[in-house]
C-alpha cells in the first residue's frame, strides 16, 4: 500500500513542486513580482516539496 502512494506522490511532489517554483521564478522576472524571501514561509512549502519527492526517492531506493 505505502509503495503504491509513493509510486504517485514521488513523482507529483518532484514535478509539481518543481513547476510551482519555476513558474514563480518566472513571474518575478517577467512581473517583477517577488515574494519576500526570509519573510515569507510560501517559499519554504514551494522548496520543500521537490525536496521531500527527492529524499522519499532516495529513501524508497535505499529500502529496496
């Protein structure tokens, strides 16, 4: 059961988060819109998520 929702929640957390701060980045530059880095926790959930698919990646490969 665990593998299976980790089969899909790997892959949404590395691309969908990947895309989430990317297209961010991209509003910035093209908006000069910005999100207050150290003030803003919005950034530590957009990093965190690619993140956590990464180490639940390399978590799952280790246990295997």
């Amino acid at each position: 059961m665990l593998a299976r929702i980790l089969d899909i929640l790997i892959p949404v957390l590395l691309i969908g988060g990947g895309l989430v701060y990317f297209g961010l980045l991209a509003a910035g530059l093209l908006a000069d819109w910005h999100l207050p880095y150290p003030a803003s926790y919005w950034w530590l959930a957009v990093t965190g998520c690619p993140a956590l698919g990464l180490a639940l990646m390399y978590w799952r490969a280790y246990s295997d």
